[in-house]
C-alpha cells in the first residue's frame, strides 16, 4: 500500500509526463512541412458559414415572366461560379441551388454540374436542393392565389 506522499509523487510524475508528451507532440505536429496548408483546408469550407447564413434569402423573379426567370438563372449561375471560385462554398451552393430551382431543364443541368463541380460540393447542393424547392413551390403558389 503507498502512503499519500508517495501516491502524490507518482501522480505528479504522470502529470508532468502528459504535460511533456503534449508539448513534444505539439512542437511536432507544428514543425511538418504542410501544418499550414492542412490547417486552412480544414478552415475553408467553415469560415464561410457565418456570413452565408446571415444573408436574407435570394428575392425570387417572377416565375410568370420568363425573361425575368432568365435573367435571374444567368445570375444565379454567374454568382455561384464566382463564389465557387473564391472558396466560398455555402454561398455559391446556394445561388446554384437557386438556379437549378428555376431551370426548366433542372435534370440536364445537374448532369452538367455533376461533371464539374468536386463531389463534395455536388452533394451539399443536392442536400440543399429540397428546401430551395419548397421556397419555389410556396412562391408560385403565393402568385396564383393574387391572381385569382
């Protein structure tokens, strides 16, 4: 049996041992050649997340008009190339999102953003895809009820 004094060496010993273990590992892991370049990969797809969802929602054209739901598809479309290209994500799946929601051919489209777009990013539109839908769908249900 050990007396208190000796269990509180023992104990301190393992604690400065940790302690020790976690700097060395640390000092290791921040020393590798592409700590850096890892550290904003992992960074990149969450720092847009904030802005995108503070953003109100995108204002929909009439969808009876179809030169104002062309002009609104070709935005659409150019917005989410460009924030695609500057890496933010969330922004540019949802101005996408909001252009295969007005496309007539919403099918050939998504063939052709398959073909282009990495994987992960195709699968974070596909999953926002629903709820792009039903804002759509609650729209034109809105416009036929003013006209009637």
């Amino acid at each position: 049996i050990m007396s208190g004094r000796t269990s509180a060496v023992v104990v301190g010993a393992c604690g400065a041992l940790l302690v020790a273990y976690c700097i060395y590992f640390d000092r290791k892991r921040r020393n590798e050649p592409h700590f850096k370049e890892k550290l904003r990969e992992r960074k990149l797809p969450r720092q847009p997340r904030e802005p995108a969802r503070a953003q109100p929602l995108t204002v929909l054209p009439d969808l009876k008009d179809p030169e104002a739901v062309q002009r609104f598809f070709l935005q659409e479309i150019q917005l989410g190339e460009e924030h695609l290209a500057a890496g933010e994500l969330e922004t540019g799946v949802d101005h996408l999102t909001n252009a295969i929601a007005v496309c007539e051919q919403p099918q050939k489209l998504l063939q052709v953003l398959q073909q282009t777009l990495p994987p992960p990013v195709f699968q974070m539109m596909l999953s926002r895809l629903p709820a792009v839908g039903q804002r759509i769908a609650s729209s034109r249900w809105l416009t036929e009820e003013d006209v009637e």
